[in-house]
C-alpha cells in the first residue's frame, strides 16, 4: 500500500470515530451475533445509547444448537475472561475442555491434553443455555435496545456492522443429536473426512454434534459427512439418537481496514475468521469490544484491531497457505508437537507471531485481501450449503 493511500485510509478511520463520540448520539449496530452485541454491551456500560437491528426474529439464526469450541490458545489470557466482562458468563452453558483424541490423516489416534483449558464447549444458535441467548440477556441486562425483524437498508450516524460473513470460504455440515455415549472430545484430519479441514465430534451431558468442517470441495458434502459418520460410529461405537443434520458457513480475509463507509466492520463481516482451523467467536467478540473502545475512547478502529487481531489473523493465514502447499504432513507434524507435550502451548505457538510470518506479512495480507469467495457449485436447485446459504442472502431463512 502506498503511503498517501494509508494516510487517506487512516484519515477516513479516524473522521468516522471522532463523529461518533458525541454522547448524546445513538450508536447503531446492525447485527445481533456475537461481535455486535459484545460491542453494544460495551458501548451500553460506558453509557452510550444502543440500538441494535436485527434482521431475522432472533438471535442466533444460523446455527442449530450445536456444540462449537471458544479456543483458548491463539492468545495470552482466559478465553472466557471477555464474556465474564461483558457479564454473560453465568447465562449460558460451557464447559471446558483440557484434554481429547486426534485421529491423524493417517487415522492413528493421539491423545492431547492441556494444563489450562485447550478450548470451551458451547452451544450456538436460539435456544435456551446458548452463547447467543447468554449474550442478549446480557445486553438487555445492560439496556441495550435490540429491534427484531429489521432489515437495515441505510444507517445515519455512529454505527458498527456486525452481519456476518458475505462469502463462503468454509462450510460445516454436521448433525445434533442424543447419545449415551460418554463426555468426549475428538478431531479427525483427512480429506476424505473434510476437504482442507476437520472433522469433530463433540459429546456432552447426553448431547452430541458431529460434523465436517471443509474448506473446498463443497458440492461434495453429502460424502464427506457420511464418511465422517462411519469414521466416529466405527472407532467409538457411536450411536446417535435422534440425529438432525444442519450446516452453516463462514468467510475469512485480511482486510485493508475494517471502516466500511465510515462505519466500523465487525467479525466475520470484516473477515476477522480463523482461517487455518475456523475457531472464530474469540475473534468476534473481541472486535466488537475493540470497536466500542474506538467509539468511547475515540481511538482510530484500525490502530486497535491491526495490534491485537492482525497477528493471529495473518499467522492463521499463514498456516493456511502452508497447509495448502504441503498437505497432510503439515497437520500431523502439528499433531505429533501436540501430544507429546502441553497441547495448548503447542498449538498456541502456531499462532504466535514469529519471524517467518513477519517477513512474510505483507504478501500473505495482499493474497488474502479479498474473500476467497469459495465457488464450487452452481447446480440448479443444489441442497448443499453453499448454495442454500447463497440464497440466505436474498431472503431470511436459516442455512
């Protein structure tokens, strides 16, 4: 990037937060997952008027009740510490999670365990005991006002744009369902079971999801999610009782700045997505709270993300693209450093920054500047995620 262009860029950054720290004005935030009310409770508790529009009846429509994990390693300090902040912790379910099994690509188990939790189980989507049902409670409880059934065409004043990714660079398909099967979880890497990704089965108080989470090959779906099935009822005995299957998709990139015609982009709106492994939601939240502070503190947004997001999110990157080029070597070498010590502190070093993805900084933000833009299937009438999620733009309906 030039230096006028950056200056023009940081100029317009800071034009938007400076107009937007009059206290008297309302704050907008179009958007009600994670990174939007994370940063209206924010806003709400340093007393700021709130607004929140939300396009669809409710919170957390487009997941399923389905287990996902907070990680807890690709950066210093307590995943939950920022949801205890924001006073959500005690509204949802959650449960950590220090140890597992990781089934290579060559199918050979290993078992991981971490001093401090490797990640939290929750759940996602609209129900009771949810992280979007948690955090709506917290910002009612913090008087935020939240609109439902609200399709924003155009916002005036200070806002933030947390609506979720615009492309799909991911995709996860999977099942919820009830077992007997005792308390677990396991990952398993191969491109049978999920094309440039994993595959997970996460098991709970009677509660289990299992999916496949890929990063290409999309309109195949349907295979690599029976064969993932297979997979875990072959090696564990698995039987799932009352399966439901669902997907969901997402989208990551490094963006030039995350000011959107001077309003400020949150979470995946802004790209700000793990793209090595798709761990997202402690990104998220932390965008939204970074966005708040730039309004409170009127602090330049991309000053606050480019320092405490931009390393994870290039060294992420970074650990796509040497995926990409090596394969499964890569995954099973990460796999072997992890059970052979604290697995957390291994696989958090992976996201560390080192000297590597310094030098190699501003080639890996200008390959990813734009969303991958994942475009594998086009069929007429196609039920896979992709296409179903591409018409979730036109109309709101659950994908």
């Amino acid at each position: 990037m030039s230096g006028s262009a950056s200056a023009r860029q940081e100029a317009t950054s800071r034009h938007h937060v400076t107009a937007a720290t009059d206290l008297q004005e309302p704050v907008t935030i179009v958007g009600a997952g994670p990174s939007g009310l994370a940063a209206a409770i924010t806003l709400a508790r340093a007393g700021r008027r709130v607004h929140v529009r939300e396009w669809h009846s409710t919170v957390g429509h487009r997941f399923h009740n389905d287990f996902q994990g907070l990680e807890n390693w690709s950066r210093d300090g307590e995943a939950m510490d920022d949801l205890a902040a924001l006073g959500a912790r005690g509204r949802f379910f959650h449960k950590a999670v220090f140890r597992g099994t990781v089934y290579d690509t060559r199918g050979r188990a290993h078992q991981v365990r971490s001093e401090r939790p490797l990640f939290h189980l929750l759940r996602r989507g609209p129900g009771e005991g949810t992280l979007d049902r948690g955090l709506l409670e917290a910002a009612r409880a913090a008087g935020v006002e939240i609109t439902f059934n609200d399709r924003v065409r155009e916002v005036d004043g200070a806002a933030i744009i947390a609506t979720g990714p615009r492309r799909a660079d991911v995709i996860a398909v999977g099942y919820t369902f009830r077992t007997d099967h005792p308390d677990g979880a396991w990952l398993a890497l191969g491109e049978e079971l999920a094309p440039g990704g994993y595959a997970y089965l996460l098991i709970a108080g009677g509660r289990g999801t299992l999916a496949s989470c890929m990063f290409r090959n999309f309109h195949n779906q349907a295979h690599h999610l029976e064969t993932t099935r297979a997979f875990f009822t072959r090696r564990l005995e698995l039987r799932m009782d009352e399966p439901r299957q669902f997907g969901g998709y997402g989208n990551f990139h490094m963006p030039r700045s995350a000011v959107q015609g001077r309003k400020l982009a949150v979470g995946e709106r802004a790209g700000f997505q793990d793209a090595f492994a798709g761990f997202g939601i402690r990104t998220a939240l932390r965008s939204g709270i970074l966005a708040a502070r730039a309004i409170v503190e009127n602090r330049n947004f991309d000053t606050l993300w480019r320092h405490e997001i931009a390393p994870a999110q290039l060294r992420g990157l970074l650990n796509r693209a040497m995926f990409e080029r090596t394969g499964g070597a890569f995954l099973d070498r990460m796999v072997r450093r992890a059970s052979r010590g604290d697995a957390g502190r291994a696989v958090g070093r992976a996201y560390r920054p080192n000297a590597l993805s310094r030098l190699a900084a501003p080639l890996i933000a200008r390959a990813w500047r734009e969303p991958a833009n994942q475009r594998d299937c086009n069929e007429p009438g196609c039920g896979c995620v992709l296409c179903k999620c591409a018409a979730w733009r036109k109309e709101p309906q659950t994908c």
